[in-house]
C-alpha cells in the first residue's frame, strides 16, 4: 500500500480504538507508519482524513445490511418482509461488539465542535441515504431520483440515527425489527383507512 491507503487504514484502525475527539495526527501517524506531512498532502487535514476513514467503515458495513454474505436478501423489494430483514440486519451491525456506530453517536453530539468532519459527513450522510432505497426497495443506486432521496431515504437515514441511538443509550429496551416492522404497518394501516 502506499501512505493513502495506509492513512486511511491507520486512521479507520483509531477511529474504532479512539474515536474522533480523541484521535490525534501523531495517533494516526503512528498507526500508519507514515509522516505528519503526509497527511496534508493525500486528505488536506486530519479531519478530512478521519471523515474518509469513517465513510470507508460505513461502506464497509453495506454487505453486512444484506445479510450473512451466503444468500444476500431473500424477500420481495418493497415488502414489509424485506423491511424486516435488511433492519434486522442493521440492528445485528448495531449488536457486534467494538460496534463502529457508536461513532455515528460522537458526530451528532459534537458535530458543531468539527465543522470541517460535519460538512464531509453530511455529504456522505445523503449517499448513506440514496444506498438504503435500492436496498429496501431494489433497484439500483444510480437510478434513483434526488426527489426519491430527498424524501424516502432521508426517512430511512433517520430511522438509522434514531435506532442507533437506542442501541448505544439502552441495548436492553431498543427495538428490534420486528417491532419496527409491526410499527411501520401501524402507521400505513392508519394512513390508508378510510
């Protein structure tokens, strides 16, 4: 590898192991095996760098979302059980041990302290979104309208904040699946009554 993709290894590795607030230049310096200038040269700053780091950990997770990697999603695109199933396959993300969603948790609460890392991640909070509709509804990523993403996935994105924030605050007392399920046709059953 060279220093960028060694970089963002060492900074990925520090961000599990620290967190954003608590990671240094020289923390992800050392980590890397490279040098302070190098991360000025490949990512700008540090926060930049950690910003990358961390969209390359969520990136990261998308296979898991789709299940345990032997036959991927196996309901209907759009159903109530394909909801189901790709949430529960969030949630079980959410369950691991070392979980690196408690850093999702670290941005909202200091999110005004680290504009730079705020604006890098808001950007990539909106493709978070565009990824989840083909997912839940199939399809494929490029075909789907900013309208579509400026309201479905924008819905899907805080249904995952919210649900990470249960699971960090009380593991114990936080949805599951099919409770969200069971929830989400609550809701449809009350909107379409007549």
């Amino acid at each position: 590898m060279g220093h960028r993709e060694d970089l963002l290894e060492g900074a990925k590795r520090c961000l599990l192991e620290k967190g954003f607030a608590r990671t240094t230049a020289r923390d992800i310096v050392k980590e890397s095996g490279t040098n302070l200038a190098s991360i000025g040269y490949h990512y700008g700053s540090k926060d930049a760098l950690l910003a990358q780091a961390y969209v390359s950990l969520v990136e990261g997770m998308g296979d898991a979302f789709e299940g345990d990697g032997t036959t991927g999603l196996t309901t209907e695109p759009g159903s109530a059980e394909r909801f189901q199933e790709v949430w529960s396959n969030i949630i079980g993300t959410m369950r691991a041990p070392g979980s690196m969603w408690r850093l999702s948790m670290e941005i909202v609460v200091m999110g005004d302290q680290l504009p730079e890392l705020r604006d890098h991640l808001a950007a990539a909070q909106r493709e978070a979104a565009r990824g989840l509709i083909p997912l839940l509804m199939g399809g494929r990523e490029e075909d789907v309208p900013e309208d579509v993403v400026d309201t479905l996935g924008v819905f899907y994105v805080t249904l995952m904040t919210g649900l990470i924030a249960q699971w960090h605050f009380d593991p114990k007392t936080a949805p599951g699946a099919e409770q969200l399920t069971k929830g989400l046709r609550q809701v449809i059953e009350a909107a379409t009554r007549k």
